[in-house]
C-alpha cells in the first residue's frame, strides 16, 4: 500500500510539474504571437496585452486592486516606428532587425547620401544627419522623445569594407500622451488582509520596428508574466494569511515608467508590504537564479537561500547589491523591502529578434514556482509548501 501511494504521489507530482509547464509555455507562445505585435507601441500591441492579462486575473478569480477595475492608467510619450523602415548600405538592401536596427530616438527620413568615416566604427553624411555605427550585436530599446538625426546600428558582418553610400526610406511617429496602465490584481488574505506580500513583472516590450518586423519578447518578459500569472492562479486557490498583491507593469521598456507611477500613486499602503518580488527574464535558469537586493536584505536573502538549499531547487542562488535595472527600484527607493529576481544561464537573446518562445527552455521554471511559494510563506511565518514533498 505504502509502495502504491508513493507511486500516485509521484504521478501526481510529475503531471502537475507537465500541467505548469503547458500553462507556461501557453502564456509565453501566446504573449510573442504576431498578434501582440511585440507588447509595445504599434498594432495595438500593448493594449491587447493588457487585456489578456486582465482576462487572466478576472478568471482566476482575482479583485481589482482599487475594487473597480485592474486597470490603473497612466500615460507617455513614446517615439514609433509604423511603416516604412528601409535601408540600404553600399547597395545591399538590409533586413530589419537581422542585418540593422534604427535608433529608437531616430527621426524618420528619406534620403540618399554618401558616409564618411568619423572612426572604426562610425559613420556619418553631416548633410543629412545620418549617423550609422558597426556593432557585433544588435540591441533595441524604447525613447520618449526625437533627436534632430537618424542613426542605423548595423551587423560588422553584413557588408565587406567600409560604408561609403546608403539609402533610407523609414518612418516614424511620436505619439503624444500614449495611454496604457499597470494591471493589478488581489488575492484578500484570511487573517491578515491590510498586510501584503507583493509580485510583479513588467508586461510591455519594444513593439515593432517597421510593418513588418516585431520584437516578440519571450524571455524578456513574457517568462516573467507566465510566472506571475501562474502564482495569481495558485494563490486563487491557495489564500493565504496576507493578501497576495500580482502587479503587472507597463512601460518598464521606456524607463521604468509604470513601477514609478505605481510607487508614487500607491493602489495599497506601501508601508504595508511584507515583502515585494520582482520578476523579470525567468526564462531559463540552467545556471541558478541572481537575486537583485540581496545584499539590502539580508534576513530574507538568508531566508530565501536556505530555502533553496535545504530543496535542491536550484543549483544556485546568487547575491547581487543594489541595481536600478527593472521595476523594483522604485520601491527601494520609497522603503519597500524588495528584490529582483532573473534566472542565469542557456540563451543569449535579448532585446532582439531572436527572443522567441521556441529556443526559450523555462527548464527551471517549476523549480523557481516552488521556491518563490515557499519563500513566500515563510515570509508570513507559514509552512513551506512544498519544500517537505520532495
């Protein structure tokens, strides 16, 4: 009898580890299908996002966080980039996002000209302010605003020699006021409902870069939403002593835009939070995870490593010190006890076309499920979860 009930434990356990991972293999194909269009600015990418995840919540059966709506909004500039975005360097037609990418504060233009060599790897036509520099890998990002020139970061190795002549055709828009909003969501603690242990993640990514071309952002950050949403799904159904606080973020790709709204017009009291975990680029893992704020907090770092190792969860937990780089910040600042949490290891991709579900592993993603749930718990002064079941 003992033999047969350690064996349906095991079967148990092995088809809820398969169940997680569809459930987060689902959320991160359907977050970077051409239909959000890269969570950003164009193709409504970002708004749509916005409302699958508000979805999401509202069938878990989370509360609006203000008690009316999950949506708390805000607004930015953004600079875009909708249609045309051509370029050819020596006569050789470019491919968007492969061979270049524009500057994200670029102004749109349409122009020929001749390039002179301002150094190894810059190069200039001073007439029409055209600036294209030579790198070993192209990384984009988001502005708010337009500079007076247009430059173009290309592959060293998609051309022989210098850049001596070019042709652009691209456009672009800035688009005043650009309305989005923080999603944000509640699971009502039982005993102690005015104490919160908050999890985030940023939602929004770069968008598209042209009509043809978008940035479909898995690892950064659709693998943080999966995560997130996966807890929102379990605390559902699993409440807890503290209401359990789910923050999605927008605008963290501009600046950390949404966690600094959200920050400075608090949906709950700040004072309040027991603990907040950001979650951003949990995608692989294969090499442990690096804990943002460890070095702040060193009770909960402690807390959070004995945890792991007492598990075997991870092969390794590691420290890092204060760092402004994702949407914990803010908090930090405002005295929230906070950390950033990224997996380390496997893919290299990122802030790329190359981001895609299909090469994203999440080969630790159910390990880093069980350990943020039984740090969390122990935050409350709870047994673990799930730390005695393996």
């Amino acid at each position: 009898m003992k033999y047969r009930l350690a064996l349906a434990f095991l079967f148990f356990s092995l088809t809820t580890f398969a169940q997680d991972s569809l459930f987060a293999r689902h959320i991160v194909d359907t977050l970077t299908s051409p239909y959000f269009w890269g969570r950003g600015y164009t193709n409504d990418g970002m708004h749509k996002a916005a409302g699958f995840i508000s979805g999401q919540f509202k069938g878990y059966g989370l509360q609006p966080l203000d008690g009316k709506n999950f949506i708390q909004p805000f607004s930015f500039n953004a600079n875009t980039f909708p249609g045309a975005m051509e370029v050819s360097v020596n006569g050789i037609a470019l491919t968007p996002g492969k061979d270049f990418i524009i500057g994200p504060e670029s102004r749109g233009l349409k122009a020929s000209g001749k390039l002179l060599k301002s150094d190894s790897i810059h190069f200039v036509d001073p007439k029409n302010r055209v600036i294209i520099t030579l790198q070993n890998k192209l990384t984009w990002s988001a502005e708010q605003g337009i500079a007076d020139y247009t430059l173009i970061d290309m592959l060293k190795s998609v051309i022989h020699g210098p850049p001596s002549s070019f042709d652009i055709n691209v456009e672009n828009k800035l688009i005043t006021g650009f309305q989005t909003g923080n999603i944000c969501g509640m699971v009502r603690g039982v005993t102690k409902p005015d104490s919160f242990v908050v999890m985030t993640a940023h939602y929004d990514h770069l968008g598209g870069m042209g009509a043809k071309t978008y940035f479909p952002g898995a690892n950064d950050n659709a693998s943080g939403i999966s995560q997130l949403l996966s807890l929102a799904r379990y605390y559902a159904q699993h409440p807890q002593p503290y209401s359990m606080v789910f923050i999605c973020f927008s605008g963290e790709e501009a600046g950390l835009l949404g966690s600094k709204f959200f920050s400075e017009n608090p949906l709950i009291p700040l004072a309040n939070i027991r603990f907040l975990v950001n979650m951003d680029i949990l995608g692989t893992g294969e090499e442990g995870i690096t804990v943002v704020n460890a070095t702040t907090f060193p009770k909960e770092f402690a807390m959070l490593k004995q945890i792991n190792d007492n598990a075997h969860y991870l092969v390794k937990v590691a420290s890092r010190g204060k760092a402004t780089n994702s949407d914990h910040y803010w908090f930090t600042e405002k005295g929230v006890p906070s950390f950033f949490i990224y997996t380390m290891g496997g893919i290299k991709a990122y802030h790329d076309v190359y981001d895609v579900s299909k090469t994203l592993p999440l080969n630790e993603y159910n390990h880093l499920f069980r350990l943020l749930v039984d740090f969390n718990s122990a935050l409350m002064n709870s047994k673990p979860v799930y730390a005695n079941k393996n």
